[in-house]
C-alpha cells in the first residue's frame, strides 16, 4: 500500500521534470528513484496520532479481552446506555482512543487480507455497506457518539466506511424505535435468550494497523470529508429521536461514578432497554461502591458461623447440561427436605422436647424438583387471599374437620376460607386486636409495637389482621399433626415459617421483639426451670410485653390453677411486672400482660438467683444451633449499646440509623456504620425506585410474599414499604450479623444457611431476590441444591431477581433455562449483572427418590 502511494508521488515528481532532459540523466534519476522506492516498502510507518473521537467505537467488535472476559453473553450497543454510562466514553484519553484504533484496524486488516487500494478507491458506498453488513450483522454504531473533535470542529474521516456507519446508525435507530414501541407494549418486560457479542476477533499485528492508517489518499479524503458532515448532522437527529422516545435515565452524581464510568460497558440482550423514561434496568447509583461488600470486617459485626472462614473453597465449574428430576418422597408436594428427614427423626433417642419437630438436614442437600399438586392454580392476589385460598394449591382438610368450630378455616366448594378467627378469638383477630391495646394502652399498635412474634399461630389470623394496624407478625408454628397450619397462613398472604419451641435457640438475635404473643400455643413455660420463656425472654426487648392468653389465666380448673401459680412465681423471678389481666367479654377469654425490665436493678435485688443470671462469655445474639440454657441475660444500660433504649416509634425508625450505630465501626461496605447505613437505604431505594418498580417487568400486584436472601441493612425491604407486600429478611450464617439492624428498622428476618433448605413449605414466596448470594455461596455449598431449594420456595410464575458477577449471571442463567424458567432479562455493567426470571409450571417426568424422606 505504501508502494502504490509513494509511486504517485513519484509521478508527480517526474511529471514536473524537464521533458528536454537528456536521456542518461533520466535513466540515474529512475535509477535513483527505485532504491528509494525499495527501502521506502521494507519500512512501514507508524503513525503515532490521536485518533478523532468519532472513529473510537468504529468497529464494535474489537473489544479489549477484559471485556469479552468480563460479559462475554451480552451484545455491546452503548448506544441504548442511559446517559451517564456514556459520560466516560466521551471524554476518554487519547491513548486509549489510539489503542481502539489499532485494535479496530488490525481487524479490519485480518477480516480483508487480499484488499488493495486501487480495489478499495474504485469500491462504491452502496456496495460497500452491503459487505460490512454481511461481515458484521451484528455490530451496531453508539448513536450517542460525537462526531467532533475535542475543539468543537468536524474531524475528517480517515477511511471510506464511516459512510458505511452512517447508514448504519440510520437503520439501527428504526430497529431501536420498533423493538423499544414493542418493549413498551409488554408494560417494560424485556425477555431474554442469552445471546452473544457480535464478534470476536481481533487484528494480527501493530504492522497491519499502520499499513491501514496510510491507506487513504487526498482525493478519498476530500470525498469522506463531506460524509462526514452528514454524519454528524445524522447523530443530532439520532439523539433528538432516541430523547423522545424515553431513553433511561440515571440520576447519579458525576464524581461518584466518574471513574466507574470511563471503564464501563453495558451489554444487554437485544441491544435494548424498556422504555422507562424515569427507570432504569440496573442502576448503579451514587451507591455504586455497595455492589460488594468489604472484605474487611473490623470490629463491626462478627457472623453467625464464624467458624465458615476456615472450610474449604469448593471451586465451582459450570456445567452446560442439566438433568432434573423431581422428588419422590412421602411428603409429595409439600416437602421440607430439613423437616422431613425421617430416617434421621427415626434415630432420635427422645422426642421430649420435639425433637422430631426441630431441622434434621441431610448431609447432601437435594438436587431434584417438589411436585405440585394436581389442580395447582396462582394464588389468589392480596387483601383476597385473607379470607380464602384455593382449595387444591393447599388441599388439606383435617384442620377444617379440628378446628371448624373456632373459625380457624372451612372448606366452601373449590376455596377454603377463613372467617379471621381462632381459639381465643372466635369471633375474630381485629376485636381481639383491639382488646389488647384496651388492655394496655402503651402496646400502641403500629407505633410503639411494630415487629411481634406470634408463638404457636396455627393459621396466623392475628398476624394477619395486624397489618390493618401497621404491625409485621414473625409468625411460627410446628409441622405436626396439625397439618399445613403455616401453609395455609403463606397462602394466605401472612408471614410463617415451620419452627419449634424445642431444644435449640429460636433463629432470631436478642431483644428485637416489641411483643411476643401467645394464644393457647401448647407451650408448657413453666417447665424445666422456665428454659422455654427464658428463650421468649432473650428476643424480648427491654419494655417490651409478653401477651399470654391461654385458659390459665383465666378458668379455674385444677390443672389451670397449678400453670397460673407456677407462672406468676417464674415471671416474678425474672423480673417481670403483670401490668394487666383482662377478659374479653365478646370471645370470652381472658389475656394477662406482662413486661420485661429495662434496668437491672430487679435482678440485684433478687434473694435466690433462680432463674440464674447467663454467664458473661454468652452471647445473647448467637442463635444459629445454639442449645436453649435456663438462664436470662442482663439489660444493657450504656446508653450507646443496643437495648438500652427503645426505638424510634414507626415509621420514623425505618429510615433513621440506630443511635447505637457507632462512627467507630466499620459498616459492611467499609464505610463508618452510620454512614453505611445510610448509603445502603438511599441505593435501594435508587434502585427499586428507578428499576425494579417499573423497569423489569414485574407486575406488583401478583407480589406479595417475598423473600431478600442476602439482606444485608433490610435497604430491599424499607424501598418497598408502601407496596402491600412483606419481605422476610435473610441473614446468612457466615454473613455479617446485621439482622438486629433490620428489626431496629421495625422490619423483620431470620438467620439461614443457604447450603441447607428453608423453614417454609414449597411454593410460599411470589418473589425472590438475590444480591451477590450465589457467588459467594457457591464457594462452599453446591449450587444446583441451592437453584433446586429455590425452585422449591418460590411459586410457579414467581420472580427471581438476582444482582451478581457475570460469571453467576450466566451460571445461573442456563441452569434455570434448563427448568423451562422464562428470563424475562438480563442486563451487564463492567462484570456486574443483572438477571430477572420466571418460574414455570415444568416438572420433570422421571423422579428420584429420596431414602431418607421416605415413611
């Protein structure tokens, strides 16, 4: 190429020699010229400019290996990035634009070995932008891109295919147009089937790059020149159109994402996003730095299984294929693989204290599919679903045939219904309700109270009914004999887990219950030195009550007579103060109130040290595994430590930092506790905001149960406050403790392993969300359990949101597309993504059976 260029030179040089020139001076001239013209072919010159800004993304394909490492599923169009995703790109510097282009010309090189440039002057544009399209279907032009230079002028194109770009850029915004009117029609739904960058090479050598740059000769120049103008008029028009219809929007503070912003690259199924023009579909925030959190953990909050650092990393590989089957075992459809161990529960030396009722796991965690029973239906949507279910989505009769009298459920054709009732509350949960704040004035429903525990619930009517009073009930029930009573209460639309008093500490930190609440929950208190209240006494909080309505208290029968003397010396002896005994006169039951001391001034004061005071090694919070002990903690006084005072009153202590949050410690995301805290509320909030409310497809009034795995602060839960939908918060074992935050909050969690099952029955939760849960379980649990347990607690047509590394995303992505799950979208930012799916109806036809779940 340089030969053909320099022969032109040397045309013009001779054409104006002197024509008269005697001949053996020609021949030293030609003579001379030839030398020249060999050493000038030997040597290519490399040409060390900047390269104009509009040619930086000219070839979208010759993306650095970090890239295609990094989001190695997703087609790269930033030209359907929000605006300042965009930000960076445009004010890169010019030895990054000059690399671009080196790379961009050693493709073009190795993709047109044979080209010359004779061949390419004579080449018409018509002609030529059929070839680039054949070659690169995929490759589309960023319509957001400046076609000026860095001092405002229009910079002249340095080949002939920017004209090729232009046409491009005008085909690729109809195409944009059309998908995004389409988008728009499906409410935001964008769905998803996994495809791939537009190519994947790159050039051969820095040689072939220069001899690219010296292709173009003045004439070609003067030619693109004016295309070039076009150009640039056809990106304003491209602008103008892609600002009318809704581009998305992130309002994030420049400095806080400027660095993030020059290294990003947003790749997205299809090259589109809905069309929100207040949404986004993966917003990074002024919080972007919370994607992870620290690896650093000093002196904040330790982990409920500390001792989890020390196992093995299992590395994980991604398989390409999977086989399910489903479950074969005796609990069919509704099996709790932790709770329905029986080989194990068969082994147990005593059943005293419910042994048999308390998690059993497996050692290997199952990896086959629950069954849905036959006639499965979606639940009925909120506030409806109080007052009936679908009969065969919870096809149990037995507790309609026990407890029909008191209104706990009945079965009415193809429905069962639940007429708000219970044994205490015959006559319904909100008069009951009311009763007791009559009681006691101070309860305050939905002010003071706002997180409860409800002891034994049976199908928690009164959890149920606390929601007309803005109060969240934790409530929890056995699976025993009487069948499926939490079922019915998720079913319902109430929060529940399968839990038992037994012979282990509740899944919950010390002092976040304003009130604990028990109706006739079977619970023998008095017992064994009071072991079981002095369990309800550790997750009490300091001046929080103790409701107990239970015949006791009010019948005079032998046996009732015996509990209420021997419950009345156990409460004094811990301290705490009757404050009522009242009888409702409408169900005709009666309640004593009880409430907890908020100084120890009680407990010094004691004459025998029975029930004895924990010793000061014990850790009230430890509650993952941890044997119930007969003994009863002290009440913090410093005025800096957590109990010591009473929360803010609701809702003003959703958003406002614990005052016992200090500056001191050091937050989850390395920022001091307060800050953090405040970081993470505004991320969230950002993100379900701008995203997740109308940005992903997700129709919230099917939403009501769900679940945040990975719940760090409780930012996914306080976002969604004025949606009628309840979050359970999950903590995980080897995560930092942060659930006493969350009920600070006047929300409510529990503590999980997610390398084992989940207390709830399958199909309780409408929507799952993950942030960064499976990368890092994956790491020491197997991850097609994991997807399996998932798959089990989520309803057939609930939603999965999961936020991780690409590499997960993708995992992820073809194990469930192997369950017949739809992706509804999948979105990448530097290696962080973004994936939103949708259980099927599926089963397998084969099945496993499970030995040990089998009677």
């Amino acid at each position: 190429m340089a030969l053909g260029k320099y022969t032109r030179v040397d045309n013009r040089r001779s054409s104006s020699s002197y024509c008269s020139t005697v001949s053996i001076v020609i021949f030293v001239g030609l003579c001379l010229v030839g030398v020249w013209m060999m050493t000038s072919s030997s040597v290519v010159p490399v040409q060390n400019v900047d390269v104009p800004q509009e040619n930086k993304n000219e070839v979208k394909g010759g993306v650095s290996e970090k890239d295609v490492g990094n989001t190695p599923q997703f087609e790269d169009n930033p030209g359907d990035l929000p605006e300042d995703a965009t930000k960076g790109d445009i004010n890169v510097n010019s030895e990054s634009n000059s690399n671009s282009q080196k790379v961009q010309d050693e493709e073009k090189l190795e993709e047109k070995p044979e080209e010359k440039p004779e061949e390419k002057l004579e080449e018409k544009p018509e002609e030529k932008a059929e070839e680039k399209l054949e070659e690169k279907p995929e490759e589309k032009p960023d319509p957001n891109e400046d076609t000026k230079s860095d001092d405002g002028s229009n910079t002249e194109t340095e080949d002939g295919e920017r004209k090729t770009d232009t046409e491009e850029t005008k085909k690729d915004i109809e195409e944009t147009k059309t998908d995004k009117e389409e988008t728009n029609s499906d409410g935001g739904e964008t769905k998803t089937d996994g495809g791939e960058n537009g190519s994947d090479g790159q050039g051969d050598s820095e040689e072939g790059s220069g001899e690219k740059k010296s292709d173009l000769d003045e004439t070609e120049q003067k030619s693109n020149s004016s295309e070039s103008e076009k150009k640039s008029e056809n990106l304003d028009e491209t602008k103008e159109e892609e600002k009318v219809d809704g581009q998305i929007e992130e309002k994030v503070e420049q400095n806080d994402n400027k660095e993030s912003d020059e290294k990003s690259s947003e790749k997205k199924e299809n090259g589109q996003a809905p069309n929100q023009s207040s949404s986004e579909v993966f917003p990074s925030g002024a919080q972007s730095e919370l994607l992870n959190e620290t690896t650093t953990k000093v002196g904040a909050w330790s982990t409920q299984a500390t001792e989890s650092k020390n196992e093995e990393v299992q590395t994980s590989t991604q398989q390409t294929g999977y086989t399910w089957k489903v479950c074969n075992v005796t609990a069919g459809p509704d099996y709790i693989p932790c709770l329905d161990n029986l080989q194990a529960i068969k082994s147990l030396r005593s059943t005293k204290h419910y042994e048999h009722r308390e998690r059993h796991c497996p050692e290997a965690s199952p990896t086959c599919l629950v069954s849905l029973p036959e006639g499965y239906r979606r639940s009925i949507e909120w506030p409806k679903c109080r007052e009936k279910i679908w009969y065969y989505n919870v096809p149990h009769t037995k507790l309609a045939q026990i407890k029909g009298h008191q209104n706990w459920v009945k079965v009415t054709g193809e429905y069962l219904t639940f007429p708000g009732g219970g044994t205490q509350f015959k006559h319904g949960a909100l008069h009951y309700i009311d009763f007791i704040q009559e009681s006691v004035s101070d309860v305050a429903w939905g002010k003071r109270s706002r997180v409860i525990l409800d002891v034994g619930c049976g199908v928690a009517s009164f959890g149920g009914y606390l929601f007309d009073r803005d109060v969240l009930a934790m409530s929890f029930a056995p699976k025993d004999e009487h069948e499926a009573q939490v079922q019915f209460a998720l079913e319902r639309g109430i929060p529940g887990i399968s839990a038992v008093m037994g012979t282990k500490r509740l899944p919950f930190p010390s002092r976040v219950f304003d009130v604990v609440h028990c109706a006739r929950c079977r619970v023998p208190w008095h017992i064994e030195g009071g072991k079981l209240l002095l369990e309800l006494n550790r997750v009490l909080r300091p001046g929080g009550f103790f409701v107990w309505s239970a015949t006791p208290v009010y019948q005079k029968l032998p046996e009732d007579v015996g509990i209420w003397s021997a419950m009345k010396d156990l409460t004094k002896a811990m301290c705490w103060e009757l404050v009522s005994i009242s009888k409702d006169k409408v169900n005709k039951v009666g309640a004593a109130i009880f409430k907890k001391p908020t100084s120890n001034e009680c407990y010094e004061k004691r004459s025998k040290s029975e029930p004895p005071m924990c010793p000061e090694h014990d850790d009230p919070n430890a509650a993952w595994n941890v044997p119930l002990q007969a003994c009863m903690h002290k009440v913090p006084v410093d005025a800096s430590v957590r109990g010591s005072q009473w929360p803010e009153q609701w809702p003003a202590r959703l958003e406002k930092a614990p005052y016992w949050l200090l500056s001191s410690q050091v937050g989850v995301y390395g920022k001091t506790a307060p800050e953090d805290f405040t970081a993470d509320h505004e991320h969230w909030k950002h993100v379900v905001t701008k995203s997740y409310l109308n940005g992903i497809g997700i129709n919230w009034s099917n939403v009501r149960n769900a679940m945040d795995m990975n719940s760090v602060y409780g930012g996914f839960a306080a976002a969604l406050k004025d949606l009628s939908v309840w979050v359970m918060n999950v903590v995980s074992i080897d995560s930092p403790d942060t659930l006493p935050i969350i009920y600070e909050r006047g929300l409510f969690g529990i503590y999980h392993d997610w390398c084992e099952s989940f207390n709830t029955y399958p199909r309780s939760y409408d929507l799952l969300h993950a942030d960064h849960l499976f990368s890092k379980v994956k790491k020491r649990c197997n991850l097609v359990a994991v997807v399996a347990e998932v798959d089990r607690i989520l309803r057939p047509e609930g939603k999965l949101i999961v936020r991780d590394n690409v590499e997960t995303i993708n995992e992820l992505e073809n194990m469930l597309k192997s369950m017949h799950w739809e992706v509804r979208l999948t979105y990448s930012k530097d290696s962080e993504g973004l994936l939103c799916v949708q259980k099927s109806m599926w089963r397998p036809e084969e099945s496993e059976t499970i030995k040990y779940a089998i009677a």
